[in-house]
C-alpha cells in the first residue's frame, strides 16, 4: 500500500490541483492536509478577515473531499514537524505541494525538503498552481525579472499553458490519523461585516456567473465605481479556491475585450510575484528609491488617522476605505485612489498604507499589495511615477453621478450627481451634513509639496 501526502497551502481546492492530482493518481491513499502554522501569524499574514475566509476555504474543501470518500487532514503546529509527524504515521514516501516564491514560502520548503530527505522521503514541488506562469520562467535579456508591465504581459501572453485539470473523483485517505476541526467564521473576531463568503464552491459559482453576465462589459466598465463589473475573484485567486490558469483558459474561451481585460489583469498577478521573487526586499523596501522624506510627527499622525477612518474631506476617497473597512474589500479604482491619496497628496510613507491594508484585506498578500503600493507611490513599477491623482477629478470621471459616495457616505446622500465630489466649504453647510469633515489639504498645495519633495520644481 503505498501512501503520500499533499500539503495544501494557498491552493485550497479540488478542481485544477496538480499536487493533489500526481498524489491520488500515484499512489493509492493521499493525505490531504492543511497545516496552521503560527509562524503564518507571527510573519503578519494572518489578519481576521483573511482568518475568516480561510476558515470558509477549509470548510468547502474538507465538505469536497468527504464526497470523493475522503477528508481533510487539519494540524496545528510548525509546519515541517507536523508534516513530518503525518508522513511517519501515514507511513508515506511522498509529499506533494504547490510551489510558492514568497521568501517565507522558499524558506519553508526548504526546511521541509531537508527535514524529509533526512527520513528518506521525497518531496515534490508542483510549479504553475498557484501562478499561471511561475516567476523565472520568462526574463528578460541581460535581467533576472521584468521591471515593465507591458513586455512582460507580451512574453506571457505567449507562453503555452498546461491544462486545467479535473477534480479526482476519489480520494482514498488512511484510516487513523488524528485531525482538528477545520477552524469556524464564528471563532473569529473583528471580521469586517460585509466580507464574502469563502471557499472553492463560492468562488467556481462566481467565476462563472461573471463570465456570463459582466465580463463583455469588463474592458469598458471596469474602472465604473457604481457599476462594479469587476469580478471580485480576488480572494478566490489569493487562497487559491480558484484556479488563476482555469480561469485565463475560460476567459479567452468566452473571447472579446473584456475577456482579455480580465486576462490582462491575472497577469499583473504574476508579474508582481516575478518581481518580488527577483527582489524580496521589496516588501519592505523601496524598488526604485526616490529619496522621499515623508511626513512625520503629530499632524502626521492625524492625517493617517483621518485617511485609515474614511474622514479626508475628499469624498472618493473616504467612500474607499469605507467600503474597504466594510467588506474587507475595495474597487480596484477606488484602492488606487486611496493610495495615490495618501503616499501622494498626503505625502505619507507608502507603507503605512500598505500595512493598513494588509489589515483589512481579505485578499491581501505581500507581492500584490506591497507592489501595487509602491506602483502608485511612483517607487515601483509604474513608468510615470511622478503622477499625481486628483480626486475631484477622478471621483466625477469614475463616478459620474456620485452612486458610489453617496452609498459609503451617507453624509453626502443629499447632494445630487457630480456635486458630491466636490470637498466641503462652507457655503455648502446648507446641504452636507455638519459631521462631514473639511478636506486635510488643498489639492493644488499638496501637489506643490509632492513635486518639490521629488525634486521636480
């Protein structure tokens, strides 16, 4: 009887999973099981809507494997010993897993990998699960990574993928190992109320619903705040509940431009996970260093505070992190705004952003948030990284008739159309209601400051 074991990481799902698929179709009983690791929380990955729908995932994939005839195996621990405890327990040979690039996931592995062949067993290492195309397999002349969006999204838009793979029909796991509970939503507190629902379930209805219905209008309404064509996969695709290779295949199956929109935006996924795999110290520290010397000190501090509240003065802004403290999720557009807000007009360092948003997120991880971050805070990849958003102008070019503030500012619900955008004064204290702060700063003052800080002026 042979015996192997897949650890499930940031792939947790049953569809498209070739670790879990190698494992059952080579052996004939497989270990499915999820270590949680307080090493996980101790590198400031676990926050509680993350925990929240982590907990979803794990239930939906236990339920799976239970109607396959198997189950999921749930260990809480240091993740190498726990590994290994099962494996010797199991009596197995093999370990399965998805390669990840994070350098907590490439320190993990090793000392997995050293651990295993210490007892004599193998560990396999499955690339293309949780990425569609893994960093380092596309570079650039003379580089190790892309540092530009746009040829790298032209070399991966021409590499050949695998398939997406079936689920197994069965999954024969050993009797007698002994397994937690998969963790409950209810066990954890200070979710954000609107968070979604987790798991693969979840996240295979929701791909398909918005393959049928919003992706022709993706390329076009994307950036619509009120209109919210996006897919919302993002936190499918970041605990891997979905498959981002399935779902390229079926985009460009479903064709049109925004299909490709959408394909375009998976690739940005990869193409931040190439860079922080080349750099890793880019999480915390700047790509392409501009000699910022942001702001400190106790008014500082208040402007961080105001922003983190959703009480700028600057009403798109603020309708961001409200619906961001909410659902443990924003609009794309409206987290670009944010961003560019505070690193910007602000003029605060990016990582106090950054690290606020990692607490809330529920799709939050290192190389997507801090990248994106460090896109908008013009020390990252964005090639024109002196630009500077004006809010005013975004709200009314992105949110035309003011849907989108007045549903996450209800101070503002009494303005009509595009006059919601505008920041209070006091000649508008006939129709705003009194609470609704006055804007932090003067745009045009704040762009000053922003230009000669870069040395532009």
């Amino acid at each position: 009887m042979t015996v192997s074991v897949v650890l499930f990481t940031s792939d947790l799902r049953l569809h498209d999973h070739p670790p879990l698929r190698a494992a059952v179709d080579g052996t004939d009983e497989t270990v499915p099981l999820f270590v949680r690791d307080p090493a996980v929380d101790r590198a400031g990955f676990a926050a509680p809507n993350r925990l929240a729908f982590l907990a979803d995932c794990l239930t939906d994939l236990d339920a799976g494997l239970r109607e396959r005839g198997g189950r999921l195996v749930v260990r809480h621990g240091d993740t190498t010993a726990e590994v290994c405890a099962v494996v010797r327990r199991s009596d197995a040979d093999e370990v399965h897993m998805a390669a990840d690039h994070s350098a907590f996931a490439r320190a993990r592995e090793a000392r997995l990998r050293h651990a295993l062949e210490a007892d004599g067993r193998r560990l396999y290492v499955h690339d293309a699960v949780t990425t569609v195309v893994p960093p380092g397999d596309v570079t650039p002349q003379g580089s190790d990574h892309f540092a530009v969006f746009t040829p790298y999204f032209r070399r991966w838009s021409g590499e050949p993928l695998r398939s997406p793979l079936a689920a197994p029909r069965t999954v024969r796991v050993p009797a007698g190992l002994r397994s937690g509970e998969p963790p409950s939503r209810a066990s954890v507190a200070g979710v954000s109320e609107g968070l979604a629902r987790g798991g693969e379930t979840e996240g295979r209805r929701r791909l398909g619903a918005w393959l049928s219905r919003h992706a022709d209008a993706y390329g076009t309404g994307h950036d619509d705040l009120a209109g919210d064509t996006t897919s919302r996969l993002s936190p499918y695709l970041h605990f891997g509940a979905v498959s981002a290779t399935e779902a390229v295949h079926r985009a460009r199956r479903r064709g049109g431009p925004g299909a490709e929109a959408f394909v375009r935006q998976l690739c940005w996924r990869d193409f931040h996970r190439q860079m922080l795999a080349a750099r890793p110290r880019a999480a915390t520290e700047d790509y392409r260093p501009r000699q910022d010397r942001w702001r400190r000190g106790e008014e500082a501090e208040a402007d961080l505070r105001a922003w983190k509240e959703g009480r700028t003065g600057y009403p798109v802004v603020d309708a961001a992190m409200r619906q961001l403290a909410h659902e443990g999720w924003a609009h794309n557009r409206g987290r670009l705004l944010a961003a560019s807000f505070l690193a910007k007009t602000l003029y605060l360092d990016w990582r106090e952003g950054a690290r606020h948003f990692l607490d809330l997120l529920v799709d939050g991880d290192v190389a997507n948030n801090q990248l994106n971050w460090q896109w908008v805070a013009g020390t990252g990849a964005d090639t024109r990284p002196h630009r500077v958003l004006n809010p005013v102008l975004q709200g009314k070019r992105y949110d035309p008739d003011g849907a989108y503030v007045r549903r996450w500012v209800p101070e503002l619900a009494g303005l009509p159309g595009a006059a919601v955008h505008e920041p209070w004064k006091p000649k508008h204290r006939d129709r705003v209601a009194y609470d609704y702060p006055a804007p932090l700063v003067d745009l045009a003052e704040a762009a000053a400051r922003f230009r000669r800080a870069r040395g532009r002026e």
